[in-house]
C-alpha cells in the first residue's frame, strides 16, 4: 500500500512538472502569451524597445503570461530571463518585465550590469508610479509603454527620480547608527582613561578594547546593497546572454 501511494505520489509530481513550460528564446522584445495586446501596440512597443536598444544598448524584454504557472512571480521571471538571456554578455545590460494576468502580477528582473541604477525600490517605483495606475484602469499598453521608456532613461542615466523610496529612512537609519558608533568610542575611550589613571590593570584588554569602535565601523559601513538574478540578451536578431543575479521587484496590482 505504501508503495503504491508513493508511486502515484510521484506520478502526480511528475505530471505537475511536466505541466510547467517555460517559452524558449523568443524573435521578438514583446512577447504576448496571453493575447492582451493588439498587434498594433505589440509593433509600437518593440520599436519603442528597439530605439532605446539601438542608442544604448540596453535590452528590455516584455513577457505576458496568462498566469505563473503555480510560480512565485520572481521565480517565473528569472528562469524566463535566464532562459532568454536579455541584454548582453559584456555588459549584462538586460530587463525583463512580466506580467501574469490571472494573479494580476508583475516582476521586473534586472541584469547585473544595471543593478546600480535600476535598484529594487527604483523598479517598485516605476511599477507603483507608471505601471499600477492604468493597469488598474485597463490600459495595459500605456502602463507598459510608459515604464519601459522610464527604464530605459533610467537605465542611460537620462533620468533620475528625485528621491528613492525609503532613501531618507536609510539615511536616518545611518545617521542614528554613525552617533550610536560615536558614543561607544567615547565610552570606551573614557573607560580607558580611568583605568590608566587607577594603574595596575589598566592596559588590560586595551589592544581590544581600542580595536572595538573601528569593528563597529567596518561592521556598520560594510552593509551593502545585495541583489543578483541572471540572463541577457542581444538586439534582434535574439538576445545576447547577459546575467541576472535576482535584482527588481515582484508584486500585484
């Protein structure tokens, strides 16, 4: 009996994983899945895709899905990139945005040669900012075209939002932490003076106690940003193979 449950188990496992399909490289920067786009607005956005390729190299693919397939949408995304390999190998200069209908989902994947500019909160910003709002109303073709020319602007640095979401939050949390910092070392500092002037054991856990401030430093200043996600991409013709390390966004609308 066990073995039986375990066999049709697997059975269903496979079937399952049989039903999970990933489109291979496709001949175009849109791809309509779902039959949401005219043909007229799939021409204009590749074209639109294509100038903004053609004057800087940066790629940016669409995919729209009927759904994620069961998928967490950044998971969906990054096999599809990876796949595709959008933008190119030398400077990983790809983008993926797709969509999955039925969750009313999206998720930006950024190649890892654009991760600095097109960060995390940047692309839930072009998302929240230019995307979410006539997605809402239905207009699905100025959603798009409105965030892939944001992206690409951002991308060649013709653009830069004024402020990043959450950047002041940071920034206060780094001040806060840099005066926490300050107070330790003159904790320790004061301590170290009042145990010289007691004598005896006063140079006791110095070396230690003199180290302490600058391993908070490096501890505090060393935090970085950290995102990845693969693939890349050429211009069409097909996509070139760029990178992606797990940088964008994913959410719904």
């Amino acid at each position: 009996m066990i073995r039986k449950v375990a066999f049709f188990t697997f059975y269903l496992l496979f079937l399952n994983l049989s039903a999970q399909k990933f489109p291979e490289k496709p001949d175009a920067f849109v791809n309509d899945y779902a039959e949401l786009l005219t043909a007229e607005e799939e021409t204009q956005l590749n074209q639109l895709i294509r100038q903004i390729a053609d004057s800087s190299s940066n790629e940016i693919a669409v995919a729209i899905f009927p759904n994620a397939q069961g998928y967490e949408f950044s998971d969906f995304a990054i096999k599809v990139a990876r796949t595709w390999g959008i933008g190119n190998t030398e400077r990983n200069n790809g983008v993926l945005i797709a969509l999955f209908m039925n969750e009313r989902g999206y998720s930006f994947q950024v190649g890892r040669g654009l991760e600095g500019v097109l960060t995390d909160l940047t692309t839930r910003r072009i998302f929240n900012e230019y995307m979410k709002p006539a997605f809402r109303k239905g207009d699905y073709f100025t959603g798009l075209s409105d965030a892939i020319t944001v992206t690409g602007q951002l991308a060649s640095g013709e653009f830069k939002f004024a402020n990043e979401y959450g950047k002041g939050e940071i920034e206060g949390k780094d001040i806060i932490g840099v005066v926490i910092i300050v107070i330790i070392f003159l904790v320790i500092f004061l301590i170290a003076l009042a145990r010289r002037g007691g004598g005896g054991g006063g140079n006791r856990g110095g070396g230690m106690g003199a180290a302490l401030p600058f391993l908070l430093m490096g501890s505090h200043f060393g935090r970085g940003h950290q995102s990845g996600w693969g693939s890349g991409g050429g211009s069409f013709g097909g996509f070139g193979g760029g990178s992606f390390g797990g940088g964008g966004s994913s959410g719904s609308w």
